[in-house]
C-alpha cells in the first residue's frame, strides 16, 4: 500500500507533514512512502534525508499521487492535486472546514475520504494525534519570542551600576495551550506576567505558572463553567465589570498575547481600539486569532504595523515560524493517526467509522460530507 506527502502549496506555509523518523515508521507499517520532492526543503528536511530513511522521491505531486492509497499535507491540496487523487484514498490533513467550503465538495466529487485533522475529538486516546495541541504550543512560545524581538526594552528585571531596568508586564488573554506556553516563556524569559480567561478553572493553572490570574472573582465567576469544562455565558452586569478590569489591566502593560479562538466563528474581541490607545508607547501586541479576524479589530492578518504607538502583530501561522519542530510534531501526529487506520498485521486499511476518533474526524466518506456540522 502506498502513501503519498505532498509538498505545500499555500504561501507562506513552511511545514512538512512527514519526518525521516515518521517515513521509517511508515515503512515498518509495510507502506511504500513517495515524497514530492523538495516537500521538506522549508523544514530543512532534504530528499536525500527523506530518501535516506526509505522514501521514494517523486518529481511532482502527480507521481507522488499515482495510486496513492494514503495522502498526507499540512493545508488542503489545491484543485489539481485533489484531481490527481485516487477514488477510494484516505486524506489527512488541516482542512479548515469552516472557512474552506471547497474543498470538502471537491473531496467528495472525487471520491476521496477526507479526514480533518482539527476536527479531531478531545479525548486522552487521541492525544498523540492532537495537532490543535501540539501546533499551538509552539505558537505560544513564538508569540513570546517574536514580541521580546520587537520590544524595544529587555525582558527580566537587571540590577547593573548604571541603575535598575525594570522588568517588563506581560498580559496573556486566553489561558488554552497557546496561552499556558505563552506564560511559561514569558515568566522563562524574566517578564511579570498575568493572564485571563472566562473558565475559572484556568486560575489555578495561571498561579502555577508563577503568574497573575485576572478576573472579577465574584460567585457568578466562581460558578462560570459547566461540568464538562466549558465556559457559561455571563450576565451584563458581570460583562462590564470585567471589561473595566481588562482594560485598566491592558493600560499597565508592555506586551498582550490574544490566543482567543472558537471553531467555525470570527474570532472574539478582546482587546478595543480605546484600549490601544491607552497603552504605553512602544507596546506590543501578538494577535493569534489574526486568521480568523483577530482578537483585536485593529489586527491586519500576515502584517506588523504601527498604530497609536502600540506594534500589532498579525502573523496568520506561527508553528510555520519554527517549521523544523512544527513539523516534527506534526508528523508525529499524522502517524499515530494512520497507525489508528491501518492494520499492523497485513498493512491494509482499516477502517473503523464506528470509532469516535475516526468518525470524529471523517470530513468526506464514500462521495458525500459525512460530518454532522458541515451537513445540510
């Protein structure tokens, strides 16, 4: 059986969905493994690494296609690369389902069984696969270091002959991965750090950490999360309490990390034009949700700029930004879900749609959308 990994199409994406050590776990699978060559030039990963651990390298996608029974990429594959596929081959990739509805009609028109690897249920059996978890713990770390990058002070507290530098004030919105690896770098790197988030669980994970937790702790707050750890909406009156909060925590800070996202929705905002401009000259904000508009309105996706004195930073794929770790995890991920789908014994597919991590999964099955909230 063979197993196809593409090379990126989408600009600017840097990542590989393979490594020299997942293609040597392929092949002890009993899959035959092409790569499209010069898929992992970004991810200073070689052909002759991926040759080296047993990999054929195709000259194109429509080689490395042929009679591919398994494809693997990062993003969706473009139109030309879908028609290339095979009837009856298994996808896994990031195929942004909510915001790309193409392509999960293209998948079905070709017959192909689409699996999204963001769709993936949360469940501790599929935490090997997690790339939502896995990619956004490097987004948190980079945000960290892209922000100290561009701040024009230094970090930690230093005590020298010349007089105390006072250490900066780091506020990170949003305590999901992203965010608890966002406060573990900044406190790391020396910064007084203090977080929010509307699940009161998350305090006690901040204070952990070393940093501040920031909410107005009345008992609506204390009782904001239902049993399964999801946050429950809040009244008015608790809405503007806490606003005022943010916002005269946002007024003290040097750097703010927004991390809000929620599937298949704009991104919340977090942080308002008004309070921009509070902020002191120099500050910086990293925008995670830039992609999806931005927990601030003022976020310009894929750019760094300047306004009312404070440097907004849109960056639209952080993991991209490590691409060599980025991908190594990635890989990791894609290959615990394919050991899931093929059977060890005779290396055929196996699949289960009857699993909760499969069907959880599944975008497209047999010519249709099969996934219940992209249905009708």
């Amino acid at each position: 059986m063979k197993l196809a990994i593409l090379k990126e199409r989408l600009a600017g994406e840097t990542r590989v969905a393979a490594s020299p050590d997942t293609v040597k776990k392929f092949k002890g699978l009993g899959l035959d493994v092409a790569v499209e060559a010069g898929a992992g030039a970004a991810a200073r990963v070689s052909d002759a690494d991926f040759s080296a651990a047993g990999a054929t390298i195709a000259p194109d996608s429509a080689a490395a296609l042929s009679d591919a029974d398994i494809v693997l990429s990062v993003r969706a594959p473009d139109a030309m690369q879908i028609a290339q596929m095979k009837k009856g081959a298994v996808l896994a990739a990031l195929l942004a389902p909510y915001t790309d509805k193409d392509t999960p009609a293209k998948l079905a028109a070709r017959g192909v069984d689409g699996f999204a690897m963001e769709l993936l249920p949360r469940i501790s059996r599929a935490q090997a696969m997690d790339v939502l978890s896995s990619q956004a713990n490097l987004a948190g770390y980079k945000a960290v270091i892209d922000a100290a990058a561009q701040f024009g002070r230094a970090m930690p507290m230093m005590m020298t002959a010349a007089g105390t530098i006072a250490p900066a004030r780091v506020l990170v919105m949003g305590v999901g991965v992203a965010g608890l690896q966002a406060i573990a770098t900044a406190r790391r790197l020396g910064a007084i750090v203090s977080a929010t988030d509307v699940r009161p669980a998350t305090k006690e994970q901040v204070e952990s950490l070393g940093a501040t937790f920031v909410a107005v702790m009345d008992e609506e707050f204390k009782n904001a999360q239902t049993a399964a750890g999801y946050a429950k909406p809040m009244s008015e009156e608790y809405q503007k309490k806490q606003a005022a909060l943010i916002a005269e925590t946002i007024r003290k800070q040097d750097i703010v990390i927004t991390t809000a996202l929620i599937p298949g929705r704009k991104a919340p905002v977090l942080v308002s034009e008004e309070m921009v401009k509070t902020m002191k000259p120099g500050s910086v904000i990293v925008d995670l949700a830039a992609e999806q508009g931005g927990n601030c309105p003022l976020t310009k996706a894929g750019e760094v700029y300047e306004i009312h004195g404070v440097t907004l930073m849109g960056y639209t794929n952080l993991p991209g930004r490590l691409a060599v770790d980025a991908s190594s995890l990635y890989a990791r991920n894609l290959f615990n879900f394919v050991s899931l789908i093929v059977d060890k014994k005779t290396g055929a597919l196996a699949l289960n749609w009857e699993d909760e991590i499969v069907k959880g999964a599944g975008l497209t099955r047999g010519g249709e959308i099969v996934h219940p909230s992209l249905k009708g």
